[in-house]
C-alpha cells in the first residue's frame, strides 16, 4: 500500500510530514551507502599507500646506484679530460723541441 492511503486513515500527521519523514528516511539511506563507499575507499588508497611504501626501500637503492654511477662517470669524463689535456701539452712541447719557439720566431728543423 501507498503511503498516501495509510496517512488518511491512521496517521493524524499531515500529507507533508509524512513526505518529509519518507525523504529523510531516504536521505538517510543514501548517506549511509555513501558512507560505506567511502570507507571502501579509503581502504583501498590505504592498501595501495602499503604498497608503495614497499618499494621505498627498492628507490632508495636505485638513486643511490644512479648518483655513484653518475659520480664515477663524472670523474671518468674529468680524467680523461685531464688527460686530453696532458696529450695536448705534451705534443706541443716535442714539436717546440722539433721545430724550436715559433712565437718568438726561431724556426729550426731536426
């Protein structure tokens, strides 16, 4: 039955409090449906929070190979640069030797 048909003969509260309790009935159902799925929610996040925070440990690890890899690369590129540079010097010392101080205008072939 209606509840329109139950409100005429028994209830003596008017058509519209029995709209407005039946709505918030309703409201009130849906708030708690609501209420779980945000609780399923909140769950879920946490679960996956857990999750993520087991591979702290794994990232950790990584970023610290990554920074001595870089590091020693670094340090790579700076000896050889040096040594470049060693090469480069002494080259010009033996060709100072072979064919004298071109600055200062002595030529002189061996």
């Amino acid at each position: 039955m209606s509840a329109f048909a139950t409100s005429t003969t028994t209830d003596p509260r008017t058509e519209f409090e029995i709209q407005r309790s039946e709505l918030v009935r309703e409201i009130a159902l849906g708030m708690e449906s609501v209420l779980q799925y945000i609780n399923r929610l909140n769950r879920n996040l946490e679960s996956i929070i857990a999750v993520g925070n087991e591979f702290s440990s794994v990232e950790a690890l990584w970023s610290h190979f990554e920074n001595v890899m870089g590091s020693e690369e670094g340090q790579q590129t700076d000896v050889q640069k040096q040594d470049d540079n060693n090469a480069g010097e002494e080259v010009d010392i033996k060709q100072e030797e072979e064919y004298g101080d071109i600055e200062n205008g002595e030529h002189r072939r061996s």
